[in-house]
C-alpha cells in the first residue's frame, strides 16, 4: 500500500504541474490528501506488517502519521483562504511543496532503516525550501538559502553520526542498518563510537526537532513561509525530528552509554528552555513568538526522555498534543495576521471586540499551550516533572521549572495584549479577513485535544506502553 501512496504523489506532481486553474489544483491536492487520509486507516488496520522491506507499520510510526492525516487536510484548507490572491505559477509550486514533504514525512515516520530515514530527512529539507521561497521576496530568499545550507549541514552532521553507527556493523550485519539490527550490536559496541553517534545525529537533527543548538534555522523558517505551513512545519516537520531522534534512543536503551544519552537530552532540554524563555520575552512577531514556544516545547520532551521511567510515556504524548495545539494557534495567528496586516504583536488589540470567536480560540490556545488545565499537556508536564522527582533529578526539576514560569508570563503577556490591548488603533483593521469556517475548525481541534486531558482511551496507553517497552525491560 505504501508504494501505490508513494505512486500517488509522483503522479499528482506532473499532474499539477500542467493545470492552468486553481480550482484544478485544489482538487488534485485534495484528492491526494484524501488517499493519504485513507492511507492511515490502513496503517491502523495492518500494524506490525513490513512494505517495500524498508517501512514498517509500527505504533510509533501510525500515531504520528494518523496526526499528519489530520492535520494535513486542516492545512490545506487553510491555504485556500491564504492563497487566494497568489499567482497560479505560486499556488501551483506551493501545492507541489506541500504534497512532496508530506509525503517524505510520512516515508519516514515509517522507515526501519536508518539510512532510509536519514535520506527522506533530506527530501524534507528540500520540500520544505520550495513553501519558505513561496513569497519570493528578499527576505524569503534568504530564509530559504539559510534553511537549505544549516539542514543540509545537519544532515551531513547526522550522517557522520551513522557512519559512526556502521563501524560497529561487520560480517553478516554489514549492509543491515536497520534500527533493529544496530539495537542487537550496540550493546557490546565501543562507547566512544556510540557516543560520537549519537551525539552527531541528536546535533544533526537538532535542525528538524528544533531543539538546541540547531533551533535556529526552524524560527526562520517559520518567520518566513506562508502562515499555514507554519503551522505544519511546527508540529508534522518537528514530529519527525523528534521519531528519528527518539528511534535511535530507544535503539541504544541496552547500551552501556544509555546513562550518559539521558544526560546529554537533559541538558539539550535545560538549553532548549533557556532559549526560549529569553527570546520570547524579546520577539515581537507573532510567528517567531510561537516558533520559540516550539523550542520549549521541545525542550520539555527532551527532559522528559532524559529524566526516563513515564518520562518516555510523557514524550511521546507530549508530541501528538503539541501538535494539535500549537497548529491551532498558527492557524489562528494566520487570520490575525491577516486582520491587522501585520504579524507585530505590539499592533495588534482589541481582538474580543474585532473577532470574539477567534478571540475565543485564542486564549484557549494560550490555556493550551501554558499547560493548564484543561490542556493535555498538562498531564505530560506532570509525568515529566513526576520522572524528574523519581529520578532525583532536582537540579533539573528547579531550573525547568523557573524558566517554565518565564515562559508562562511572556504567554499571558503576549497574547492577552492581543486580547485586550485597548489602546490599539483598529480603525485600519480589516474585517474581511475573518473566516468563521476556519475558527469552527480550530475550535474543534483545539477542544478534541482537551478532551485528551481528562480521558486517555485505553488504544492509546497501550499502544504507547508498546513503544516504550523497550525502556523498562
């Protein structure tokens, strides 16, 4: 099934590529899309099954590719309303760019080789400059050199880190990179090797997790492509970061250098909420804003894997919540943005009194991204902060929690000035921008992971018990 998906997507390309009308273009993505969609129900149904001897349908692999399902669609129906006064030649390469990383996404959340998902990492990058060049304008143009030079050199950082990797490969084992393979050898593995490994790649994709220190590139990135790829960037691009990283540590939980792997992650994570708490507070546009809030983010599941026990539980859900959202705040963001024609959140105000709904939508996504109550990620901090505590990792508990505070104010500061800010001039604002189709769809995605917070269905505990097995045998 994966082939004819991939087939799917290199047809859909020419396809695309000789319509003369948006209205085509539409329905061809759409109908891509919807076979993806249909893709992940047969994902669900024939977990465990291997394709093409590179990609296996793994719990980890469905659970974050049933997410992209979802939130791919909400996308590109976003794109419509963003994309309406672009040229066919622009809505043509922007639909191209998107079916083409959505694609070499999915190929790698499934991939059992670490090759393989090194290979489509790069395709990502390369997908991903087509949508950061969107506008064509200088500053795009340099957001996309930028992009394409920092990933491409992560990547090569990475696969330094593999070649390590395949030195400890010999005999029979020498072509297998399989993650299942090398998790078989690492155990009787060289430390120095191992840890050289590991540390190239967790730098290496660093790039694509936004995680520091290679956070960088993914804030411009953001800064610069089209609002509601924004939104896909931060949660089904940084969910592939964060499978290709968590896969290679699950992979070296027998090692005898595992120790040192959860000290490396939590100072990456410690690092990662430094940043963010300190650049949150000085950002005034509204996309780098919630980039940053993607590196503290990151910085908490990075924690949460290096603090262990439930903190491996606490990683993966903190992931799939995180991107239901913090898309809905980007695709909210990409409406005010629209409103008030400017993304500087100094300018904005008055927002309850311009769009009460999406000013709704807005502070539960302030809620949801704060982690309070009724936010899912309120139980991932939990059992983050819960691992710390058993793990005596009090250093770490005392500074993830000051600058989570940090964080916090400059959340509420924020997006609360948008709220009510009532010395901001509005007379300019434009009101045709407001969509009350795309708010109802960020109400619902918002309010689905909510529900999340208060009932964990017994499919997905197990299935994450099942990812994390790994760790407490």
């Amino acid at each position: 099934m994966i082939l004819l998906y991939f087939i799917a997507a290199l047809v859909s390309v020419p396809l695309l590529l000789i319509q003369r009308n948006k209205k085509s273009i539409s329905i061809i993505a759409g109908f891509f899309f919807a076979i993806q969609l249909t893709f992940a129900i047969y994902t669900v149904l024939s977990k465990g099954v291997t394709e093409l001897h590179f990609f296996t349908y793994d719990a980890l692999g469905i659970l974050f590719f049933a997410l992209l399902s979802v939130l791919a669609p909400i996308t590109l129906i976003h794109s419509y309303s963003y994309l309406h006064e672009e040229t066919i030649q622009q809505y043509r390469l922007y639909h191209i760019g998107f079916i083409l990383l959505s694609t070499a996404i999915t190929g790698a959340y499934f991939s059992n080789n670490i090759t393989v998902s090194w290979i489509l990492i790069e395709i990502t990058t390369l997908s991903a400059a087509l949508l950061i060049y969107h506008r064509r304008t200088p500053r795009s143009l340099e957001a996309t050199w930028k992009y394409v030079f920092v990933c491409s050199t992560g990547i090569a950082i990475a696969y330094l880190g593999i070649l390590f990797l395949s030195v400890l490969l010999h005999g029979e084992h020498e072509l297998n990179m399989s993650y299942e393979n090398l998790a078989n050898v690492v155990s009787n593995a060289n430390p120095l090797y191992l840890k050289l490994a590991f540390l190239f790649i967790l730098v290496g994709y660093s790039t694509k997790i936004e995680l520091f220190p290679m956070y960088t590139i993914g804030i411009d990135a953001n800064h610069a492509a089209p609002s509601p790829m924004s939104a896909f960037f931060s949660t089904a691009l940084v969910n592939l970061g964060f499978v290709s990283v968590f896969r290679v540590v699950r992979m070296m939980a027998s090692s005898e250098i595992f120790a040192w792997i959860q000290g490396v992650l939590l100072i990456a994570g410690i690092l990662s909420l430094l940043v963010a708490a300190v650049y949150m507070r000085r950002t005034k546009n509204a996309k780098r804003f919630l980039a940053y809030s993607t590196v503290e983010n990151m910085g908490i599941v990075a924690i949460a894997m290096g603090a262990g026990g439930v903190g491996y539980v606490a990683a993966i859900f903190h992931m799939l919540m995180h991107g239901m959202v913090k898309s809905t705040a980007f695709y909210q963001f990409s409406q005010v943005g629209r409103i008030y024609n400017s993304y500087n959140m100094f300018r904005m105000g008055r927002y309850f009194g311009i769009n009460p709904l999406g000013a709704t939508v807005l502070i539960l996504a302030l809620a949801g991204l704060c982690a309070v109550p009724p936010s899912s990620l309120f139980i991932s901090e939990l059992m983050t902060f819960s691992s710390l505590i058993t793990a005596d990792r009090w250093l770490y508990f005392v500074l993830a929690t000051l600058l989570l505070c940090v964080v916090i104010y400059s959340l509420c500061s924020r997006l609360l000035h948008i709220c009510y800010n009532s010395s901001a001039d509005i007379s300019k604002v434009d009101k045709s921008a407001i969509k009350p189709y795309l708010t109802y769809i960020q109400l619902v995605l918002i309010l689905a992971s909510f529900f999340f917070c208060f009932y964990q269905p017994d499919w997905l505990m197990s299935m994450l018990q099942e990812i994390t097995a790994v760790f407490s045998s």
